[in-house]
C-alpha cells in the first residue's frame, strides 16, 4: 500500500484485526495514523489545486521541556521534496520556539502532522521528566525502569528518550540494541520468592554472572533490609557491587533512615565498598533526600514513563512567501538560533 493523500486510499482498510493492537512502522510512514481530517483537508485543496502550494509550516511547543523525537520525524519525512530545520535531540527550549521548521508542496508532508506531533510530544515529556531526575541525582547515576508502565510497542522509544534526558541505562533489551548501550538492571522479587532465600539467589547469581558484571542484590523480599545487606555482603565479599532497596510502600517504602542505616551498618562491619541502589516509585524530591541520606544511585520507573506529553502545535506561517497566521498567532517565520538544517 502507497501512502495516503485523499480519502479514497483509506477505502476498505476498515476491520484490520491483530492480536497485538499498535500501529506498525509501516502504518506511521505510509500516513495510516493521521487524524482523517487531513486527508479531507487534501481531498479539498486538490480540488480548488492548491494540494502543491508551497507552505512553511514550523512546529512549537505549549510549555518549557527537553526535545526529542526528531530521529522519527525524520524518517516520516525522508525523501520528501521539501527542506526541514530542527533543534538538535536534548536541547533544551521554551514556550513557542520554533522546534521544527518544514518548506514545501503541503501534499509532500501535511498527512504526518498527527504523527509528527505525537512523536515529539510523547518523546519531549518523557526526555524533559528524565532531566529533572538527572538534577535531582546531582551527578549520582540512574537507570530508566518505566518499560513496565507503558505500552511495549512504545517502551523503546521512552527509554531512548530517557537517556537523551540523562538516564544512564535502561533495562529494556530492545531499547538498549537500539540506543546502542547494553540494557541492565537488577534482579526482581521473583527469584527470591521462587528460591525462597535472598542468599542462596545470591550465591547462584554470582557464580552464572561474568567476572565483569556488576553484582546487585535485592534485599528487602524477606529479612530485615540491614541483616540481608550484611549476610549477603559476608558471602559475596569483594563481588558485591551493591544491595538494593525496594521496600514496597506498605511498609513505607524506602526512607532517608532507612538508607542510613544500612550505610551505617555496611560500614561498620568493613564493607565501605558496598553501594547502595534504591527504587520504587522515586521522585525528584525523594531522590534528592536519599542521596543526602548515602544512597548511591536508582532506579527511575514511573516518574518518567508516566510524564505528560508536551503538547506540540504546527501552524502554517507562509503560503507561496506570504506571511500568515490564525488569529491571535503572529503571521512569518518565528527565528531560533538552535535551528539547524537537516535535508
């Protein structure tokens, strides 16, 4: 199937049944996830032929954020006989700044506005809630475990945008192929409770891991966080990396004193070198108070997969090198020094 450009090339898709309910690749680059209104809207200049008017058309954003998305955005537009300015992936802008600008024939690029927006605005948020989690960290690092709380046709595409925001890792494997770093993460409950002992988890995980691999071990499944962190540190001794805290919020999650005392204890029994990973369900603020309290990095989830979109807007701004503009708009091109041509 070509592209879509009028109505009638959406004529019997109706009924598509998949087991698995997300758009393709192939849906998003033939235009199959647009709002229906634009093909309307082609239907009907082609009708008056003015399909092939040569618009510039910029995209902006409502509120402040990070950007990212644009590697999409370009695949949408690839090949067009257009020519396309953006900020770069992570630069950071404000309300109303041109983040995208697109000259040319409106047919050549006008059915992508719906997924171009989503893109970005899906992406932005995402990437920006991860910067602020990078501030609050204050350069202790941290992993993006939000793969769990989204879709998985897009859990890819959040992580990705979460290390363009800061994140130092992902666990998701396919994020990880596709951004290029190896994924990671911890263990999770299920193979305590499926063993039924931290320790003996302990035990197995270091002799199957690489000499290289950074050991953590989770620690709160059945003891007292404190006595699992020493009983686990004693047996694994210098292959410890770190013990992770994941005290789940019906025993009040992870503390600022919990975090000191297990610091506390470690240290006094001779295991300075032992770090301490924290999770479940962090936020800037709490991060901020267990990394005073000597936590030494975490892992992100919701916070991040669970940000707002940035709500993104594309108006047309000349038509055939006329400046216009809806009401309450300013007609002509808006400049930004951080645009920079792509094709």
């Amino acid at each position: 199937m070509k592209q879509v450009k009028s109505l009638k090339d959406i004529e019997g898709i109706s009924n598509i049944d998949r087991e698995i309910h997300s758009a393709t690749h192939d849906d998003i680059l033939k235009g199959l996830t647009t709002d229906v209104y634009f093909l309307r809207t082609l239907d009907i200049l082609e009708s008056m032929k003015l399909e092939d008017s040569i618009v510039t058309a910029e995209i902006f954003a409502r509120k402040p954020g990070i950007f990212a998305g644009i590697e999409e955005v370009k695949a949408m537009l690839k090949g067009k006989d257009i020519e396309v300015w953006a900020v770069d992936e992570g630069e950071s802008f404000e309300p109303k700044d041109t983040l995208i600008r697109i000259k040319g024939p409106y047919s050549e690029f006008g059915v992508f506005e719906t997924a171009m927006l989503g893109s970005l605005a899906s992406a932005s948020g995402w990437a920006t809630a991860s910067k602020e989690v990078k501030e609050a960290c204050d350069g202790k690092p941290f992993l993006c475990f939000g793969a769990r709380h989204v879709h998985p046709a897009v859990a890819p595409v959040m992580e990705r945008a979460a290390v363009i925001g800061g994140a130092n890792g992902v666990s998701c494997v396919l994020a990880g192929s596709m951004i290029g770093i190896d994924p990671t993460g911890t263990l999770p409950h299920a193979a305590m409770l499926i063993a039924g002992d931290t320790l003996d988890v302990a035990k197995a995980y270091n002799e199957v891991s690489p000499e290289d691999h950074k050991r953590i071990v989770l620690v709160d499944t059945f003891k007292d966080e404190v006595e699992e962190s020493i009983r686990i540190a004693k047996e694994l001794g210098d292959k410890l990396y770190a013990i992770r805290l994941d005290t789940p919020s019906e025993r009040g999650g992870v503390t600022p004193n919990l975090v000191r005392e297990v610091r506390s204890k470690l240290d006094i029994n001779g295991f300075e070198n032992v770090k301490i990973f924290v999770s479940g369900g962090l936020k800037p603020e709490k991060i901020k108070l267990l990394s005073e309290a000597g936590a030494d990095s975490f892992g992100v989830g919701s916070y991040i997969s669970g940000a707002s979109a940035i709500d993104m807007t594309m108006d047309i701004k000349e038509v055939n090198g006329q400046p216009v503009a809806k009401r309450g708009r300013i007609p002509g091109m808006i400049e930004n020094k951080k645009l920079k041509k792509i094709f």
